[in-house]
C-alpha cells in the first residue's frame, strides 16, 4: 500500500500492547451473515451452539478494540478503536489519532493505524487470515484499504450513520472489487451499546468541535442505550 511504510512512525496508543494479554487462542473461522454481503451456507452448518460461541469470541475481541476506543477517548480523541485478529491471536491495535490537535487529519483513522503497525512490525502474516475488529463501522477510505490489503471479515460495533463504507455495492464496482464481493464478511453490532455509549460521551463534552453538530452527532445523541 505504501512503499514507504517502513519508515513511518506514529504515536503509541495509550494503552499500548495490553490489550494482548489476555487474548487466547481460538479459531475464528464462522461465517454469520450480512445482508450486504450474502453467502451460501456450506453444507456442515454451523450450529447454533456454535455460532453462539463463535459471537462470545467476537464480543472478546471487540472488548479490546473498546479498550482501544477508551484509550482515544481519554487522549481527547474521536473514541475509535481497532484490532486486527489471525488465527485467534491479536496481532495488530490501534486507536484514532489527529481527530484534533494543531493539524488534524482524516488519515489517522484507527484501522489504519493498526493495519500500518501490522504491515511494518509482522508483514509475515498471512492476510486472508485476518479478521477486523473495530468499535465503529468502517468508513469508504478504510473499508477500500482494508479489502486491498487483504482482510476480508470485518466486524464492527456501531454503525456511522454519516459516513459508513461497509454498503458499499462491491459487485458493481470494476473487476477487482466485483471478484472479492463474494469473500467479504460484514459482522455489525458486536458491542453496539457499549461502543455508543463512548460516542455519546465524546458528543457531549463541551468542548469537542470534532463533527459537532453533524449528522453522526445528532445521530448519536438520539439513540437510547447510554
Ligand atoms: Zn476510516
């Protein structure tokens, strides 16, 4: 994605590696459907027992990219949170950085953070592997540059009803996209109301100026749940 990718730094999240310790190993290897992106079922269906179990592991996995948003949160930041999984181990973190400050950027989203730190610190891994797990719903930039880079199962916690990526028709788009349609998996709505609950804070507080009264925050503001 970036040939000079070795050579960028960035800020540490807060919290740094310590949502990594507690991750187990589990296989991650369900497939639940999306109404964006419908599958055929395979013939040994889960059951669901199983599919139950495979949603406990997504809910873990998705209480570290919260850890990840609180961390954002607490730095003044926009509080989104993300995590790249592999074979059932946390392999990459990162938070929203530059929602603020002197010179904000639309750049520094927390996916891309955690996806620059796994493509310069273990570009080893093996990419259709990996499973996204982030506290809001992609937008079109990290949505387009995680499918290039290779992730194909993404799971999110609240929707942006402003700027979301993941509806995005894939099978109308040029050949590239329209070949990948059928791999992709979108998981919404792991951790909904605990990741609201963190955007409703971050709307409230007097002096955010980051997307006040913008569609995403009055949005925000209206649900119930916090
Ligand atoms: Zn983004």
């Amino acid at each position: 994605m970036d040939g000079n990718a070795k050579t960028i730094s960035y800020k540490a999240c807060p919290v740094g590696g310590a949502a990594f310790r507690d991750a187990d190993k589990i296989w991650l290897s369900g497939i639940i459907p999306d109404h964006n992106h419908p599958r055929m079922e395979p013939d040994n269906s889960p059951t669901k027992e199983k599919q139950m179990g495979r949603m406990e592991q997504h809910q873990r996995f998705m209480d570290m990219a919260l850890e990840q948003a609180r961390a954002a949160l607490k730095a003044g930041e926009f509080p989104v949170g993300a995590i790249l999984v592999a074979e059932g181990e946390v392999v990459a973190e990162g938070c929203r950085q530059n929602s603020g400050g002197v010179a904000p950027t639309e750049l520094d989203h927390a996916e891309i953070v955690a996806l620059r730190r796994l493509l310069t610190q273990k570009p080893e891994i093996k990419r259709s592997s990996l499973t996204l797990y982030a506290t809001m719903e992609p937008c079109l930039m990290c949505y387009a540059t995680l499918l290039l880079n290779g992730v194909r199962r993404l799971v999110y916690a609240y929707e942006d009803a402003m700027g979301g990526g993941t509806s995005l028709p894939l099978a109308q788009l040029a050949p590239l996209y329209r070949e990948l349609a059928p791999e992709v998996e979108i998981i919404p709505h792991v951790r909904r109301r605990e990741s609201l609950a963190l955007f409703q804070r971050f709307f409230r507080q007097p002096d955010t100026s980051y997307w006040q009264d913008s569609l995403l925050a009055r949005y925000t503001l209206e649900q119930q749940g916090s």
